[in-house]
C-alpha cells in the first residue's frame, strides 16, 4: 500500500454515505469533515432534505414554518431525485436526513440500483456507508435548545418519540455493498466497543473532531 496518504484515503467505487442518528448528531459537521478531506471531499456531493425544505419553503430554518405544514413526502421525493442523478453523474452522497428507518435505507438503495441502470450512468459500482453516531439523550437535548431556534426546535417528546425509532430500528448488517461504521460521542467521537475503523473513517473521525474543537465548528 502506498504511503501516501491520499492515496489511502481512497473509497472502494461510488459511495452512499447514510448518516443515522438524532437531530443535532453531528451529521451536517460531519459532511464537512467529509467534504475536506483530500481524495474524498473533491466528488462528493451533498443531498439534505433540510435544504429542499428551506427552498421551497422560506423560513423553515429560522424555525417560522411548521414541520406539519411541510408535505415531506414530496421533499423527499426531490432528495432522492437528486440522488439519483448524482449517482448517474458519477458522484459519491452524503444523504443528510435521520435515516432512521430501514426500509427507508432499502428505497434509497433501490432508487440507486436504478440509477446503476440507466443508460447515461457514468460511475463505479456503488457502495454503501451506514454510520450509525450514538449521542447521549442529554447531549442532543442541549444541543437542541442552544442550536435550533423557534419551530425549528423540537420539543423534547418529539425527540424521545425519534430516540424510540432509533431503538427499534433494524440493526445494519455489513455486506458486500454496505459497510457499517459504529461511532460514539462522548466529547469527542470515538469508535463504539467492537467497531475497527478503516483509514478512511479514520480519517473523518480525526477531521470531525476537528471541526469540533473550540477552534473549529459550533458543535460536532
């Protein structure tokens, strides 16, 4: 293996990044992270419904707009539209939603297969990244009160309904498409018990922590 550590940080075809956790988990900083790092962030692209939400709806981010109000069945509609054409376009996502469910994770995948399929597609065989990020309940409600603001902020029986999915979700098992990377916060990320870290991952935890630190980003 090459030394160099470009080189290294190299991602096995065309990648789905599927970031699981909390709102408030460090999903949206660690895309940064991600976007950084050097023969990584240069093809990929970001799909986040949060923003598809803003645009169509003004003021969504400011917390003035209900969620209820929000037909999210059409956002995400246009979010894996977008995935979709990144994928024929050759890029590597990061899908930036709680992805909670896993059959919401199949129809993503599946929305793939088919981009694999069409005609114009120009990338790789593509893989998945699952990252599940384990924040301590308390550390996501802090960061909700000091980070959202107004309807943007949900109140704290909505996030225990959504700690409740997290619970009950079907656990992702590795396979020859999907890869799982366990990571935990408790001040800093860190890999969970029994999760070995590739250099890429590595690589972004090191990078997050950055982002993380007083130096760098607001929160992790």
């Amino acid at each position: 293996m090459s030394s160099d550590p470009v080189d290294e940080l190299r991602l096995e075809g065309q990648t789905v990044f599927l970031p699981v956790g909390m709102p408030c988990s460090g999903k949206s900083t660690m895309f940064k992270a991600a976007a950084s790092l050097p023969g990584i962030g240069e093809n990929l692209s970001l799909v986040c419904p949060d923003a598809i939400r803003e645009e169509l709806h003004p003021g969504y981010e400011a917390g003035v707009v209900r969620f209820g109000d929000i037909d999210n069945l059409m956002i995400f509609e246009k979010a894996e539209d977008q995935l979709y054409r990144l994928i024929v376009d050759g890029y590597d996502v990061w899908f930036d939603a709680m992805n909670v469910f896993s059959s919401h994770r199949r129809g993503r995948m599946f929305k793939v297969e088919l981009a694999e399929l069409d005609p114009a597609f120009s990338g790789d065989p593509v893989r998945f990244i699952v990252i599940h990020l384990d924040v301590p309940f308390d550390e996501i409600l802090r960061r909700n009160q000091a980070c959202r603001v107004g309807l943007r902020r949900p109140p704290v029986e909505r996030l225990e309904e959504m700690a409740g999915w997290l619970r009950e979700d079907d656990p992702e098992q590795p396979s020859e498409v999907v890869d799982v990377w366990r990571l935990v916060w408790d001040g800093t990320w860190k890999p969970a018990e029994g999760f070995t870290p590739g250099p890429v991952c590595s690589a972004l935890i090191e990078a997050t922590n950055a982002f993380a630190s007083p130096s760098g980003r607001r929160r992790p």
